[in-house]
C-alpha cells in the first residue's frame, strides 16, 4: 500500500517516514502544502495522512480541494490541534480519521490499517484467505497447520495489497504504483519477480497470472 505523509516538521516527517516504511507501507514524504495537494491529486495512493499547520497551504484547504476535484483517498488528519471545533471541521471537510499529537505510532498504525479495510469494504479484524492468516504486525504469513513464512518488506506490501483486492485484476504497473515510493527505481518486470517468490511460500494456485493484463489473488474475476 501507498501512502502520502503530509508533515512540515524535518524530524517527526523523517521518523514517521521510517516508521511506516518498517510497517510495509511505501511511503512519500510531502513537506508543504502547495507540494502536497498536487502530489496528491495526481499519484495514486491508496491513503493520505495530513498534517495541518502547513507552509504555504494548510490542510483543510488541501483537503477540500481534494475532495472538489474528486481525490477520494482516504484522509487521516494528524495534527496538534486537538479540539473537538478541528475535528468537526476536518470530518465535515471529508477526513477519515483524526490523530492529535502526540501520539504513539501504535495508535496511528491501528488507524492506518482500519481506514484503509473500511475503504475497501473489508471489516475483518485481519487479512485471511482460505488457507491462511497474514500478520501485518510481524509481516508473516501463518498457515492453518501453524507452519509460518516470513516475508521481506516488499512481499509484504504486495501480498497485503492482493489480499486488499481479491479476485481483481492487478496489472504490473499498478502493482508498482502502490508498492513503491515516488522515487524508487519501478522496474515492472520486478514484480514478477516478487510474485514468484510469493508463490513459493503461500501456494502457486492462489496469484494467477491472466496473459496481457496481469494477476488475480484468490477467486477468480
């Protein structure tokens, strides 16, 4: 999953940038506002955290624009404007969620992962298939005979994005958007590499390909 850090702060930007790059989420870093509301309109990211107290642009305008131009990424509001008169204005603007500061990055994580199942119509508490479950926490897949795989960070991304997704169509180029940084070198023909490896540890049967136009995890489309 890809995700848009709106946070003018040089330190807390760069350590939560870490932070949920470690959890499996590939994540760009925006650091103004102006900066922000065009990245966001334009890539597709699958949701959007946004500070505030922005140069140039504050977050509600970013935010309302977004939503006039008809940028429907989920929005969670992190900022240090706690009061409940900013939380009715961010959710009446059309924010998901809202995390005040400070925060543990537990909590936002939690938040994270909630959003994103809501947004995608899947309540469950965690991502399963017929035959497995998938630990976000420790980015490990565990089979209903108790046998466990360990995934690196980028099977992780692409593994939670299928299970996102069941029964869809995902091409390569799509697959690269949402499990790459902006600025990463988005080789598609990696994908296929990361998908072969995926199928050695949870079953080829599960990813598969449809010629000239890309994989479907689990039930067919």
């Amino acid at each position: 999953m890809r995700l848009l850090l709106v946070e003018d702060d040089p330190i807390l930007g760069k350590q939560l940038q870490t932070s949920l790059q470690r959890a499996g989420y590939a994540t760009d870093l925006a650091t103004d506002g102006v900066e922000a509301e065009i990245q966001g309109e334009l890539e597709p990211y699958d949701l959007a955290i946004l500070d505030l107290g922005l140069p140039k642009r504050n977050g509600l305008e970013i935010l309302a624009h977004w939503r006039n131009v008809q940028v429907n990424t989920p929005v969670i509001i992190l900022t240090a404007r706690g009061g409940w008169q900013d939380k009715v204005a961010g959710f009446n603007t059309g924010a998901d969620d809202y995390v005040s500061k400070p925060f543990q990055i537990e909590e936002l994580l939690a938040r994270i992962s909630a959003v994103l199942k809501r947004s995608m119509l899947n309540h469950a508490s965690e991502l399963h298939s017929a035959q497995f479950k998938l630990n976000e926490q420790t980015q490990t897949v565990i089979f209903d005979d108790g046998t466990q795989h360990n995934l690196t960070n980028v099977e992780f991304r692409l593994l939670r994005y299928f299970m996102l997704h069941p029964g869809h169509i995902l091409s390569k180029s799509v697959l690269t958007e949402h499990v790459y940084e902006y600025d990463a070198d988005k080789d598609s023909n990696v994908i296929e590499v990361y998908v072969n490896r995926l199928r050695q540890k949870i079953g080829s049967h599960l990813i598969q390909t449809r010629r000239g136009q890309g994989y479907v995890f689990g039930v067919s489309a």
